[in-house]
C-alpha cells in the first residue's frame, strides 16, 4: 500500500536521524501503520473483512466485557500487532514508529513537510492462521495476561 510520508527527526540527543514517517489520511477508517519495536520494519494493515481481527475482536470482547468499545479497540489493536508474522520472535508490531538506528520512539512528525509516497508491505498472520481455533483462543489469552 501506498502511504504518504513526512519528516520527522529522532529526538534522541545522540542520534538525530532524519525520518520519514508514513501517515494515514483521516479517512483512512480500520487502516493502521504498524512499526516493528527495533524500527527496522514499517506494515501496513486494513482490518476491515479480515478474519483475524474479526476472531481477535470476538475474543477480546468475551474477556474484556467491562471495558467500552473504545478500550477494546486498543486493545484489539496492541493483540494484532504482536501475533502478525515476523522473522524474529523477541520483535512485535506495535502502532508506535521507532527510529531504525536508536530505536527511540518518533513522537512528533512534521505535517508541513510532506516527503512523498512509499510503498508499505501488508502485516500478515500466516502462523496465527494456521492454529486451530482453541490455540489461537489461547495465545490471545496469554498475551491479555501479559
């Protein structure tokens, strides 16, 4: 997916590298950025008609009745983002972009200062997929306890 990015500089003090940071539209409704917690990978996901966070919010609605829906659009969101693919189990997703060379969190982004469109590859969840429903039930389990 293509997505418009802007500069941003890491605010670590001694890094200061210069960022380009993909941002959705606010029209983009169930569309998300994810960004690996090292900074090295940038993902782009649509929830809307995907299995996964059908089955991931069904669950997370069973466990988490007293939260609002709100709350458990967060935490739908933070479960996605650790059960997607990824080549190394101690790296997850999560909504938050990290600088690739400190991995300090980009906390501010420069709106006036479009750098242009790239190319995002999609967050997937083949491993996830291949569970049966009880496993997957599971691990959503474990990591809400987590």
């Amino acid at each position: 997916m293509k997505v418009a990015t802007f500069k941003s500089k890491c605010h670590n003090s001694t890094c200061q590298l210069d960022i380009y940071v993909p941002v959705l539209s606010d029209f983009s409704y169930g569309e998300f950025i994810y960004g690996s917690i090292d900074g090295k990978l940038i993902k782009y996901y649509c929830g809307l008609g995907c299995k996964t966070w059908e089955f991931v919010d069904t669950v997370v609605s069973e466990i988490c009745k007293d939260k609002n829906r709100r709350e458990q659009g967060a935490v739908i969101q933070k479960i996605i983002g650790l059960i997607a693919d990824r080549d190394d189990k101690d790296i997850y997703f999560t909504r938050n972009i990290y600088c690739p060379k400190c991995q300090t969190q980009i906390k501010s982004i420069n709106f006036d200062m479009k750098t242009g469109l790239q190319e995002y590859p999609d967050l997937t969840f083949t491993d996830f997929e291949r569970m049966n429903q009880l496993d997957k039930k599971n691990r959503i389990h474990e990591l809400l306890r987590q």
